[in-house]
C-alpha cells in the first residue's frame, strides 16, 4: 500500500487550519455569516448620493462607450475581411481584434463587480 505524501500533507494542513479557524472565538461560525453582514457599509458622498451607486453608475456609463467602440472595431474588421481577397490579413487587422479582446475583458471585468 503506497501513501501519497502530497496528499497526506495537504489533509493534514487544511484540518490544520480547519481547527485554528474554528478555535478563533472572535470569529463567529462559519453557518452565521452572511454577504449582507460581511458588506462594509454604504458610503455617502458630499452631495448625499450613495459612492456605491454613483461607482456603479460610473461603470455603466463607461461600458456603454466601451461597447460602442466594441461594434465600430467589429464592423471595421468585417469589413475589412469581406475587402480582403486573399487568406492574409494586415497588421491594422489583427491589432484591432487584439483590441477587441481588450475591450471585452474591460467590460466582462466590470460586469463582475
């Protein structure tokens, strides 16, 4: 019977660090905490408006623009592809499908605050 070291050590860590969480008593139960109670509390601006509103709605604007850009880069490279007769694209061509990569990454990348 052959024991994997790697995985005996690996056990042996987690129920390690399993039994200091639990021993913590400043740390309540791993059933009672809640998204709601781990949330920091909204903060409000100056003008009295909700910073985490005012962040979302910031974020929105700027995916809005974002996606706009997105759809001009596409049709350009549509119709730079329908132009081109033969199977080798230019330089311009490929960048802006690097930049299109980009972009919807920015924009998934917001989305998932």
């Amino acid at each position: 019977m052959k024991i994997c070291f790697g995985g005996a050590l690996a056990l042996a860590l987690v129920a390690l660090a399993w039994l200091a969480l639990a021993q913590d008593p400043g740390r309540p139960p791993l059933g009672s905490r809640t998204p709601e109670a781990e949330a920091p509390p909204d903060l409000r601006l100056p003008n009295g408006k909700s910073q985490r509103d005012e962040i979302l709605k910031a974020e929105r604007d700027q995916n809005m623009k974002d996606a706009a850009q997105l759809v001009t880069l596409a049709q350009q490279v549509q119709l730079e592809i329908e132009k081109n007769d033969r199977y080798v694209f230019s330089l311009s061509t490929l960048k802006k499908t690097d930049e299109i990569e980009k972009l919807a990454k920015k924009i998934s990348s917001r989305m998932r605050h």
